[in-house]
C-alpha cells in the first residue's frame, strides 16, 4: 500500500493516477517501522485486490495492481510512474465502476481495494494483523489507515 491521495508526498502517474509517498510500501523508498508515526496498529500494510472493475460499456476489466505480470513483478518500473504491486487509496472500499475510479486502468496507481465476495475486503495492518473492512468504511478513514504518518490516528475497529 503506498498510502492515499491525501498524503502531502505524491508524484503523478500514469493516465492522471497520484502515486502516494504516505504509506508503507513505496517505489524505490525504505520505510522502518519508526517511520509509522501513527502506529503500527493504526496503519495498513496490504490490501485485497481479488476482482474486476467495470466499464461504462460493462466490460470488465482486471483491477489488480500486478496487471497480470504477478506479484513477483515486483513494485519497481521504469518509467517511475508505471506501478505494479502498490495501490494509492482514492476511491470506497469495492468501487467497481471505472469511471469513479481516476486511474484505475491503463497501468495507473489507484487500483481500488477489491474483493470477489461481498461486504468488504481483508487488509493486513503494519503489526501483522489480518481485519475485514467493511465496504462501508468512511473514505476519509480509509484514507487515514492506508497513511502511515499523518497525524490523524484512526482505529481500525471505527
């Protein structure tokens, strides 16, 4: 997770994507655990990516931050603005409409925390700690968790 649109370091990405400097597994960047000025139970690590998003049109297409390449892609690219494996939070838990979603497709980094199931997506906060977030989550939490220091402690259990 690279942390939310909302955090003060960003750089643009591909098709008009933020690619954030705010979480906790960046692009060319070591974070340490005393770099988690929220804590570490206050701060997401991994999110579920499991599913499709839609066009317009209804055509699906795959919003897996890998796109297709798999998790031993890695995260690091050239151009720096082409991401794999690393999502920037913009957009609800299980937004699958496309046109909601600002770079969502053509290799941009805000592919949105998506599940198969219904009701949320698992996450795996910085101590370890595996949590269900209900789709319901308030963005401005959403956004609070996926930034690892930026004054606003947020509560998983919110």
């Amino acid at each position: 997770m690279a942390g939310s649109v909302e955090a003060s370091r960003q750089y643009e990405g591909r098709n008009g994507s933020t690619i954030s400097l705010g979480g906790m597994l960046i692009n060319e960047d070591g974070v340490t655990f005393g770099d988690i000025g929220d804590g570490s139970s206050n701060t997401l690590l991994l999110g579920e990516q499991s599913d499709f998003i839609v066009h317009d049109d209804r055509q699906k297409t795959d919003a897996r931050s890998n796109l297709g390449h798999g998790f031993n892609a890695g995260a690091r690219s050239r151009p720096r603005n082409r991401m794999l494996n690393i999502t920037t939070i913009s957009a609800p838990i299980n937004e699958k409409i496309l046109s909601r979603v600002v770079g969502a497709a053509e290799h941009g980094a805000d592919k949105p925390l998506l599940s198969a199931h219904p009701g949320g997506v698992n996450v795996s906060l910085s101590d370890g700690s595996v949590h269900f977030l209900n789709e319901g989550l308030d963005l401005a939490t959403l956004f609070n968790l996926a930034d690892r220091n930026d004054g606003n402690v947020t509560s998983i259990d919110q």
